[in-house]
C-alpha cells in the first residue's frame, strides 16, 4: 500500500514538472516572453528592466530553473488588466469556482447515481425509459446552450430565479460561500444545474450500464440464490462493484467540470476563475494564464492522486497478492 | 439479402426504432450541409444580400425580398434556416475533419503501441491516459492561448484533444484482439505480420472506434460551439452555429427567443441524433447484454 | 399432467412436474425446457445429464425462481414439501432460497463478488434469513468455513476471492450455500471449471457434506462419469424433456433409451484405445485433397522428427516504473508466472501421437504454442527434420508451414469477418500451395473431406455450430499439408457426441495424412483413447514420460498416480452395451 502511494506521488511529481515544461516551452515558443510579463505599451526602460530581472539574456536552462522557482514561490507576475499580482487575484477567485463545481459534482453523483442505478435495474420500464431519453438530452445538449434556456425560463419568463452574480456570502474560515444563506443559494442553484447537467447525465448513464450488465451476472444470480434482498444485492453487491469505475470517472470529471465552469460563470456572470481566464484570453493577459494552467495541473495531478487512492481502498484486487 | 455480419449488424440495428430514425436525421443533415447552397434562400454572408430593415424579424416574416423567413432573421437581417443550414455545414466540417484526424492518428498509436508492446507501449499508453484526464476544452484553451484563434488551431485543439479517446478504444480492441485464438491461429500458418493485423486484427478492433467516432464528433460540434459561443472558437467569418447563438444572446432577455433558440434546437437534434445512433452501436456490440 | 415417473415410497421433498419454461426468441419461443417432471426425496441425490441446449442448467433456475426476462414458466408445477413455488410472490420466493433451497454455480469466481471479503458475502448471506449479531456472524462464518475444510478459518475470513484458489473460491460458494442448512442444493456443473484432481476432493467432500446434514442434491452436468460417482438417480435431458431416469447405477449400465446409449457409446473410456466411437459416427467419405510434393527430408514413420530441446518460457514481470502504473490504473492483471515452462525436452516420431497432459497452469498450453511455432521460447530450441521451426533475432517468427495448430475455442479460433472459404484459402495462397484458380475446389475438396458440405465456402462462420467450426478449424490447419498438427484441447469445450464425432476425424485424418500429433488435453480418457506416448506435465516440468499404455496401467510417479486416480469413472457395463442406433 505504501509502495503504491510513493509510486502515484511520484507520478504526480512527473506530471507537474511536465506540465511547467510545456507551459513554459508554449510561452517561449509564442514569442517574446517579455511580452509575457510585461503590457505591450511600456516604455524602453521597463522593458530592459524587466529582461534584466527576470533573466531573459540568460541561457534557457537558467530560465526554465528560474521560472521553476518564481512558481515555488508563486510568483507569476502581475496582472495587465487588474493591475494587481497574479496569484492575489487567483486566489481571490479560486473559491467561488470552487464552491460552484463541488455543488455541481455532488449533485451528479448522489442524485444521479441512484437514478441510474433504478433505470438499470428496470431496463425495460417506462420510467427507466424516460430516464435515459432525458439523460441522453442531457448528454447532447451543450452546457452555454442549457445555461441560456435556465436563465430565459427561469430568470426572465417566470422570474423565480437571479439571473447571475454570486448573491449574498458568508465568511466561512477567512473565505467567502455562497451556499450558507438563502439568497446566495439561490444564486448557487441554476449555476449548478447548469454545469451539473452533463455530468449528471453521464453518472446516470454509466450506472445504468454497470447495473444493468451486473444484473445479468453470476454474481447478483448467486446472492438471490443465497436469498439476498434485492435492495441488498443493489446496496452492497452492485452498488460497490459499481464505483470502482464510477469513481474513477468521477475523478477525470471533476477537472472537467472545473474546465468547464468557465462557460456557466460566463453565462451566469458568477465571479470565478472561469471568468477570469476568459477575459485574460481575449485581453492576452499571458500571466494570468500562465498561472491559471499551473494551478489547474497542480489540482489534476492533487485530484488524479486522491482517485487512484480511493480506486485502491475500493478494489482489494489491486491491495494485496494472492495468499 | 445475403447472411453477412455487416447484413446481420444492420437487421438488429434496424429493430431500434428511435436508433433507426436518428441515423436518418443524421445522414439529412449531412446532405443538408453539404447542399447547402443549393437549397437555402439565401447566402447569409454574402453581405449584398443582407437588408437591415429586415434585422430580428420573428419567424414567418416575409421580407424585402419576397420570400418568408420560416424561423425569422437574426440581429443583421440574415434569414436564420440558411444560417443555420451554413451553420452546420461549418460545425460538421470541423467535427469532421477533426475526427477522422483524429480517428487515423490515434487508431495508429493505439494499434502500433499494442502490437510494438513492451515499454514502448506502456509509456505510450500512460501518456495517452494522462491526456484523458485533462478535458478537451481546457487544452482548446491552451492552443488559443498560446497560438492565438482561428480555424486550423481550433482543428489542431480538437485533434490533439480528442486522438487520446482513440488511441486508447483502439489499443485496448488491439491488445483484446491479439490475445484471441484467430489471431494465433493466423501466426500459426504463419501469415505476414501485415496480414495478421490488417486483415485480421484491424477489421475486428473497428466496430468500437466506430462508436468512439460518432460520440467525438458530436462532442467536437458540441466543444467547437461552445468554444465560439465564448469567443475563443472561431473567427466571426466563420460563423458556426455557436456564434449564431452566441449572437442571439443579447436578444434572448429581449423576447427575441428565435436567434439563439433556433440554432441551438439545430445543434441539439444533430448531437442527439448522433449520440443515438452510437448509443445504439455500443449496446449491440456489448456481449456482457447478449447472453 | 403426467404423474412423476418413479414410485414414492417416501413423501417427496421437492416434486417437479410437467414444467415448461421458454424464452421468446426471434423465430417463436425457444423451449428450453418443455415438460419435464422428476422428484427428488429428502437426503437424495439425483444427477441431471445432458448436453448443451438440453435444459438442465434452466430446469436447476426454475426450481429456484431465477429465469432470466424474458424467459419465463409457462406450465407445470414445482412443489416443495407440498407446496407450490410457481406463481409465489417474489418476498416468498426470497425466503425460501438460500434456506430451504439454495444453489451452487459453475464458476465460483463470477459467482462471488470480487471486491466484498469472504466474511461480508457470508454476512450478507446469513442477515437474509436471520436476525443476529456480529459477533456471532462472525463465528458462525468461521464455522461454515472450516466445515468445508479451509484450513486458518479465523484468517481467511477476511480475505477476498482473488486470494483464493478456483476450489477453494467452490469451497467458499458452497459454504454460503450450506450456511443455513437448506433442505436442497442444486449444483450447477460445480466442477467443470476445476482441475480433476480438485473436482475428485469437492465430489467426495458434497458427498459427505450432505449425507451428514441429511441435504438432498440436484448435481446438474454434462459429466457422465462425475453424475456417476455422485447421484443416488439420474435423469437424462435432451432438449427440454427427460428421456430416461432411474437410479444411477441401472441408467449408466443398462441404459433403455438410445439418447442414453448414444452418451455412454461417445465416451472414449467405453472403447479400445484408437477405435472409431458411435460406429464410427462423422466420418467424411471423402478423401482429403492429395499433397502435392513432399519434402525430401521427411523422415520414416517412426523415426524421431520434431525434437523440443530444453525448451524454456518465463513470463516477464512488467518491469519498471510506467509498466506497473498502466497494469495499475487499467485494472489489467500483469502475465502470471504460473503457465510458464521450465525446461522441457521432447521428441515426436514421425506418425506418432503424443498426449500432453497436465492440469491448469502446468504449462501444457505454453508448450504446444512454443511447438508449434506462435511464441518463442525464451530459451531452447524447437526443430522440425533439423530445422529451426522459428528465426532468430529480436522478433522471431514462424519459418515453417509443417507444424499448425487446432485451437480450443471454435468460436474463438475463427475470424467471423471471413467467409469460409476465404478462410480455407488464405493460408495456401499465401504459401503458393495452390494458385487462386485452383482455390475454389481446394476449398471444397477440404470441406467434403472434414465431413462438411462442399457448398459451404461462401458461409460466415457465424452460420456454424461449435462442432462444425471445429471441423472448419481442422480443415485450415489441414489445408496448409502439415506434418505435425498441435492439437490444443481440440475437443475441450465440445458436447460428448459431438466430441466423439471430432475424435473420429482426428483418428481418420491422421492414418491417411500420415500426421504427427501432439496432442494437449486435460481429459485423461480422451488422451488414453487417441495417444500412443504421454507426458505428463505440472508447474512448467515433465513429471512422467512413456507408452500411454504403460503409464496408465503402471504409473511411476506419485503426481500420475493422483491424477489417475482422481479420474472419475463409470460404473463398469454389466450387460453388455448394445451399439447406439438413434441419431444423434
């Protein structure tokens, strides 16, 4: 177990320092990479400044280790449109997005996959009929285009919901969230849905599968012949067989809904990272990119770790060797 | 009609009402966007042909020209069916050259890694997983942050986000395949190398790329709509069916539901259309189903 | 409704009758089982027989109330104690299985769940029916373990299948079934997927099992001889309807019906060593196509021809840091090191047959892959007349066309995107053995010679049944005009009468072609009946060598000696068998 563990952390290094590779042979490879730091408009003197500080008249090797350590000590640069150093900024933002896609991620999860599970269970029902005519909707249809139909029926046709913004937030440990009060909940909702919906369409479609293919299976024969209940068999036997891949899924799908925060937080004007690295995209504002990337690669690779981690504990087959 | 597999994966497909009915959609649509031109009213971009006058009419509206806008006119008076009908041409275009890009290159690394095998393939496999984890839309913004927008970065983002799915389909039908018995079967008599993997293993690994096909190029429409939808996709001469919404946008709270609604309904029964039919394709191929 | 066909002398404990269970199909209802009746007493055991299709494995799912959707009981009666189980609500259903009746499967690794500990499925199995605490939960699990003889209960109990041997996963299966003392145990094929000498230990260990918890059995199985060693009576199943039944011992010695006497007569055991079985039953008329030169360094009959010199295979542990993690994350296991070969020699005279015969993972496999030229060894050699059957160099690859191999899985074994003839065909015209007008009737001329209709080479192999397939398989390796065919299991998964049919061709082809066979098997019968030398192999080495006729009568070594005497046996005739005359 513990070899396992130092091989992912390991793995995670690789990645990280893989990833900062990349980034900073992209920034090369673009240009000047004073343009990276500094805005196009400075004056002759800033920009000599800037090369002599941060080392561009070095060989590459000394810039790639000296980027190395301005990241440790995360130092990114300042921001050309915001005026303000790039990691206050980041962090700044960080929460709210953060409190958007766990709201999102949970929702798939709990309510999807019991969902999918029955319409495994009862393949053949018109309910679990329904449920898969809906989830394959959900599946197509493109988060931005979802985003706009929640807004105009509930936002503007029937006026039940805010349309954007975070509402009111609470200061939870020196952070601000949205979820603790009604009317921030109530701006949290249709954001979440909306990021929710492809995801929530994907675990139901993936429980149903699992369940529906463990049904047929020796497996679930052999536990009714043992006469076990079936609320049991799909509490304990096909509920657990299932979430070997659902977590894993579950993982590689949080850094996507991370990602994809960005279209619901445009949509709904929600004051998060996603946002931000937008207009730093159409305003070539490289810093805050350059950071955006970093800090995602560093969660992939935190959230890649936490997966395999779990994916262990729940699979004893991976665990130990045969006795 | 004679006993083939192909006849026989056809029959059961056609016991698939709903399937049946999507690949039908799907293959109008395809026709619809390649004679676009032919069948539309009207070139929206030719911009001689665009009277402001006739600018956000609702559907029905017979305009200057004499003929009635079916689903109404967008925010420059373009007859919105031939935008959308050009919309689509685009989204498909991409999809298109995207997947089928997408499908060779990674049916090769995939192939060519499980039958190298070794360390080659491991590292190669690992690498491929790693690109899975990471979504298609971040990397569609790391091309367009650091290679800036357009048409062919938008291609390169969407290759080089979605040949991970195939590599990893065809590696695993590859490595699946190699294993069975007719394959050492076919390097027991012995056949050429080439042979056993063109004649044998190839034909027997499409099936699943087939489903991965259909599923990437609806999710590639999907990413490139909403990639132009926020303004990182396409430049706006090549209005694809994401910036027409995009466009529609502003309109929407106005009541002006069609601009945006229209084109997305468009997206949405072409993507699910295409969802269907490799929904299908994969539950007839399961045999964990069929016992 | 026909009344049960034996006499009760004791009232019946489960009494089966005119039960008809069918599944709807694409050409009208498939009636898997279509009016059987038996009766089983308290304490008995009966055997089910039958081929596959015949119904016994539904029959068994019946009882318990598990038909899969769509199928469904359409008539009949199942009566436990007196009571009637078809149309019980399912709650009701639910309460009987598991303690009055209760079921044990084929494969005990699907069967139990793969990522629950032993003593959490024995949990789960016991909560079903009773309300008690952990702590005896916990004692009582360790109980119906050591009561199926797995040693260290108290350890074992928190492990997972993985971590057990396929017998000992039967044991834990059979455990569960056990737990609450049910009334019946119906006993799908529960040892077909385990190595005879295994099968040899569970059979007399169920045996006394339930002679001493007074459990009557239904033992469902293809297996004549195992049904034999087990069942107090039989019940022969041929499509859907019981043919024959009676006690045990009058039904495999004097069978009534021919279906029965078709069964016993396929069995190799039953006839001399090399006779042709069921009167010689699928056998072509035709002769195989003539070859067309043959190589000058073929040897004489009976001189030493394909020499196996040392040969070596290990299986690599996935080395290295990125290996491990793919194996990892792809939940694929790693190659085992347990099929691996250690050091084998042998030789194959020219004309000889020679059985390799061991259980699973004693590397059998392996070898006839090595012989025959698909895997090289990692170290030794393999010659055919003196040469190399492989080259040499980082990728090596087959050099001959003279050794071919007959697979196991005639489903597998087959691509199904060919057509038959293309299939045939592809082989030789690769090699130039035939040119391509001369194709079709090469073709034809091979399927006529394996008894199947020349007509067929337009078919896919999907339009085939298994024994056809196998015929199929045969003719392409046949059709490449070898000297040595490796023959891997060729019969393994195939029903007994058809297994007979595939033996016949074997014998014929092989005195006409002048073939030399190797020929791997775990059945020692089929080996006995086909072999003129034997090796016996286990964990990679050779055990025993010598003349199949010496080694069965006199083995030398106490690992042949075992597996001799874990081969289940019938009942020897007392009169004397009348050749089969029905069909088959």
């Amino acid at each position: 177990m513990f070899g396992f563990l130092l091989q992912r952390a390991w793995q995670a290094c690789i990645v990280v320092v893989a990833m900062s590779v990349l980034v900073f042979c992209g920034v090369h490879a673009v240009g000047n990479p004073v343009d990276v730091l500094i805005s196009p408009d400075a004056t002759q003197d800033i920009r000599a400044s800037v090369i002599a500080q941060y080392g561009f008249d070095q060989p590459l090797w000394r810039q790639y280790l000296g980027f190395v350590g301005r990241l440790i000590h995360s130092d990114f640069g300042r921001s050309f449109v915001y005026n303000m150093p790039v990691s206050e900024l980041i962090l700044s933002r960080l929460p709210a997005t953060l409190e958007l896609t766990l709201a999102a991620v949970l929702f798939a999860s709990l309510v999807g996959v019991p969902i999918g599970m029955y319409a495994g269970y009862r393949p053949h029902s018109f309910v679990s009929r329904a449920i898969m005519a809906l989830s394959i909707l959900g599946f197509s249809v493109p988060t931005f285009w979802f985003g706009l139909m929640l807004i105009m029926i509930f936002a503007v046709q029937c006026g039940c919901m805010p349309a954007g913004g975070r509402g009111e937030t609470v200061s939870l440990f020196g952070t601000e969230f949205s979820f603790l009060t009604a009317d921030g909940l109530s701006h949290l909702v249709l954001p979440a849905l909306n990021l929710a919906l492809f995801k929530f369409s994907l675990m139901i479609r993936l429980a149903r599968a699992g369940t529906r293919e463990l049904m047929l299976s020796d497996t679930v024969k052999f536990a009714r012949a043992a006469g076990i209940s079936e609320f049991t068999i799909l509490r304990r036997h096909v509920l657990r067989l299932i979430s070997i891949p659902l977590v894993t899924v579950f993982g590689l799908e949080f850094g996507s809904t991370l990602a994809f925060a960005v279209v619901t937080e445009t949509i709904f004007s929600w004051p998060g990272l996603g946002k931000l690295i937008i207009d730093s995209i159409t305003s070539l504002d490289r810093p805050v990119m350059v950071a955006y990337l970093m800090l995602i690669a560093l969660l992939f690779t935190l959230i890649n770790l936490v997966v395999d981690l779990t994916y262990a504990l729940l699979d004893p087959r991976l665990r130990k060797g045969r006795a | 009609m004679s006993d083939t597999p192909f006849s026989r994966f056809l029959g059961d497909f056609r016991k698939n009402k709903v399937a049946t009915g999507a690949a039908i959609v799907v293959a109008l649509i395809v026709v619809l966007a390649v004679i676009a031109p032919l069948v539309t009213p009207q070139n929206p971009y030719d911009l001689a042909h665009l009277v402001l006058r006739d600018a956000r009419r609702p559907p029905g509206y017979v305009g200057s020209a004499g003929y009635t806008h079916w689903l109404g006119t967008d925010s420059q008076g373009r007859d919105l069916l031939s935008a959308i009908i050009y919309g689509l041409r685009i989204s498909l275009q991409m999809g298109v050259i995207a997947g089928a890009v997408a499908f060779a290159l990674g049916a090769l690394v995939g192939c060519a890694a499980a039958y190298v095998g070794g360390r080659v393939e491991s590292l190669a496999m690992r690498l491929v997983d790693l690109q899975l984890s990471f979504p298609a839309i971040l990397l569609a913004f790391v091309m367009a942050a650091l290679f800036g927008q357009g048409r062919s970065q938008l291609i390169l983002a969407l290759i080089f986000a979605q040949y991970a799915y195939f590599a990893r389909t065809a590696h695993g039908a590859a490595a699946a395949e190699r294993q069975k018995d007719y394959v050492e079967a076919a390097l027991s008599i012995p056949l050429s190398p080439w042979r056993v993997v063109f004649k044998h293993m190839l034909p027997n690994s499409l099936p699943p790329l087939i489903v991965v096909a259909t599923v990437q190029i609806a999710s590639a429409i999907s990413l490139e709509a909403t990639l132009s939808f926020l303004g990182v996709g396409l430049p706006p001469s090549e209005p694809s069916l994401g910036m027409l919404i995009a466009n529609g946008f502003q309109y929407l709270l106005s009541g002006r539901y069609w601009i945006s609604i229209y084109p997305g309904l468009a997206l949405i029964l072409f993507i699910v259309s295409l969802n269907l039919v490799g929904d299908q394709i994969r539950d007839q191929l399961n045999p964990r189903l069929h016992r | 409704m026909t009344a049960p066909p034996f006499s009760e002398t004791r009232s019946a404990l489960l009494d089966v009758s005119n039960l008809k269970t069918w599944f709807p199909g694409d050409r009208g209802e498939v009636r898997a089982v279509d009016g059987v009746s038996f009766s089983v007493s308290p304490g008995e055991v009966l055997g089910i027989v039958g081929e596959s299709g015949s119904g016994k494995s539904v029959t068994g799912f019946s009882i318990i109330g598990l038909i899969d959707e769509p199928g469904r009981i359409v008539e009949g009666a199942i009566k436990l104690e007196g009571r009637e189980l078809i149309g019980l609500p399912q709650e009701e259903l639910r309460k009987i299985r598991g303690r009055i009746i209760s079921m044990v499967f084929q494969d005990p690794m699907a069967a139990l769940n793969p990522v629950l500990s032993i003593g959490t499925q024995i949990r789960l199995a016991l909560e079903a029916h009773e309300r008690i605490g952990p702590k005896e939960v916990r004692e009582r699990a360790i109980a119906a373990l050591a009561q199926v003889r797995i040693s260290e209960p108290e350890r074992k109990i928190d492990f997972f299948p993985h971590q057990f041997s396929g017998g000992m996963r039967q044991r834990v299966a059979i455990a569960i079934a056990l737990l609450h003392r049910p009334k019946l145990v119906i006993c799908d094929e529960p040892t077909t997927a385990l190595d005879v000498s295994i099968q040899a230990e569970i059979l007399s260990e169920m045996k006394a099992l339930v002679s001493d918890l007074g459990t009557a059995l239904i033992w469902i199985s293809h297996d004549l001889a195992t049904v034999a060693s087990i069942a107090d009576r039989v019940a022969v199943m041929r499509s859907g309807h019981v043919v024959e039944s009676g006690p045990a011992l009058a039904v495999l010695t004097r069978p009534q019906h021919d279906y029965t006497k078709t069964l016993l007569n396929a069995l190799p055991s039953r006839a001399s060593p090399g006779e042709l079985l069921l009167r010689s039953a699928g056998v072509p008329d035709a002769a195989p196509p003539a070859r067309k030169e043959v190589p000058d360094d073929v040897v004489a009959l009976g001189s030493p021809y394909l020499v196996i010199n040392n040969v070596v295979k290990t299986f690599a542990k996935p080395a290295g840091l990125f290996a491990r993690l793919q194996f990892g994350l792809a939940g694929a296991k790693p190659p085992s090191a347990s099929n691996a070969v250690d050091g084998v020699d042998i030789v194959l005279n020219r004309g000889e047959v020679l059985g390799v015969v061991g259980e699973s993972g004693s590397g059998k496999s392996t070898l006839g892959r090595m012989a025959a030229g698909i895997i090289a060894p990692t170290s030794g050699s393999v010659r055919l007349a003196g040469q190399p059957v492989m080259s040499s160099g980082t990728m090596p690859r087959k050099v001959t066309t003279r050794i071919q191999t007959i697979f196991q899985d005639p489903f597998a074994s087959l691509n199904g995107r060919m057509r038959i003839g293309e299939i045939l065909s592809e082989g030789p015209l690769a090699h130039r053995l035939i040119s391509r007008g001369e194709a079709p009737n090469y073709v034809r001329q091979w399927l006529a010679a394996v008894g199947l209709d020349p007509g067929y080479a337009n078919r896919f192999p999907h339009q085939f049944s298994g024994g056809q397939r196998q015929r199929i398989a045969i003719a392409r390796a046949l059709a490449m005009q070898p000297d040595v065919v490796v023959c891997d299991e060729p019969v393994a998964s195939l029903d007994v009468s058809i297994q007979a049919q595939i033996i016949n061709l074997l014998i014929r082809l092989r005195s006409e072609l002048d073939l030399s066979l190797i020929f791997i098997s775990h059945d020692l019968s089929v080996v006995r009946h086909l072999c003129d030398r034997v090796v016996i192999m286990r964990r990679g080495r050779i055990v025993e060598q010598g003349a199949a006729e010496a080694i069965y009568a006199r083995p030398q070594n106490e690992y042949t000696k075992r597996l001799l005497a874990a081969m289940p046996m019938l009942p020897r005739s007392v009169a004397g068998l009348e050749p089969a005359t029905g069909p088959l």
